[in-house]
C-alpha cells in the first residue's frame, strides 16, 4: 500500500527542521509515543538503527526505525519495521512563497500475517494516523501545543 499526505506549516523551514529533527520533541506531536533508545550507529545518521516504543489504545508497540537517507533541511527517509508490518516514509520539506513549510509525506507499507487482513480491510486507518501526526506536529510546532 502506498500513499503520500501533506500539509502547510506557518513557520520556515529552518524551524520546522530543527523541531522535526529533536528526538526530544517526538512526545509533543506523536501521540502515544514512549521512548526510543538507540541501538547502533551514529544517532540520527543514514544506518542509524532504534528501537521506537508505542502505547496504542490498549496494545504496546515496538518499532525499530532505520534511518535510510538524511538530507536536511531538504528530505529525510527511514525504514519503521514492528510485527506484521514494514513502512517507508520519504519525507520531504519545501519552502512556500509564503515563507512557511510544505511537509510531504510519501508512505509505503507491506504487510504479513494478520496486519495483512488489517491493511486490506482497514487501509484508511494508516492514512487517517500519518495525517493526524502531520496535524499534531503543526498544532505543536505553531503553537506550542502538545498531544500529552
């Protein structure tokens, strides 16, 4: 399953950039979200390997998120891999005549044993998740809001 969703920062790209790119900053706008503890290379580089955790309604999740291209303040791509599931974001930052933030989020999922029923039936919830951390990223970085 593939599919890319976007939206408009009021902010320069330079802040978006350093919001997006400080770890410390993943509680504000990804809702649910516990810890990450890196596991190999050098943190926040291309091959950089860790181990992302998640509370999820009732379901604990874990992620080992691998970092695949880093091209800053222009794209970043990483590799999330959980059970049943393998996900690909491509993201990428763009400058608005404005002065704001287009964030484009390119997203590719492949799916195994039960999570494969779940994208088949249910593919308009991963799409309705990757919007709602774009929004809350915005709701954050704007305004300071916080998903906690």
């Amino acid at each position: 399953m593939k599919y890319t969703v976007d939206i408009e920062i009021d902010l320069p790209k330079e802040k978006v950039i350093e919001l997006f790119d400080n770890p410390e900053n993943m509680t504000k706008w990804q809702k649910g979200f516990i810890s990450l503890v890196h596991m190999s290379g050098e943190p926040g580089q291309v091959g950089a390997k860790s181990k992302l955790k998640y509370k999820m309604g009732k379901r604990d999740i874990e992620m080992v998120e691998t970092i695949i291209s880093r091209d800053l303040p222009k794209e970043f791509s990483a590799t999330y891999e959980a059970k049943g599931v393998w996900n690909r974001i491509d993201n990428e930052f763009h400058d608005t005549t404005e002065g704001n933030t287009k964030w484009i989020a390119h997203q590719e999922f492949e799916f195994k044993g039960f999570m494969k029923l779940m994208g088949f039936l249910m593919p308009g919830m991963f799409k309705k998740q990757s919007c709602k951390y774009l929004e809350d990223f915005k709701a954050f970085a704007e305004t300071g809001q916080s998903v906690n």
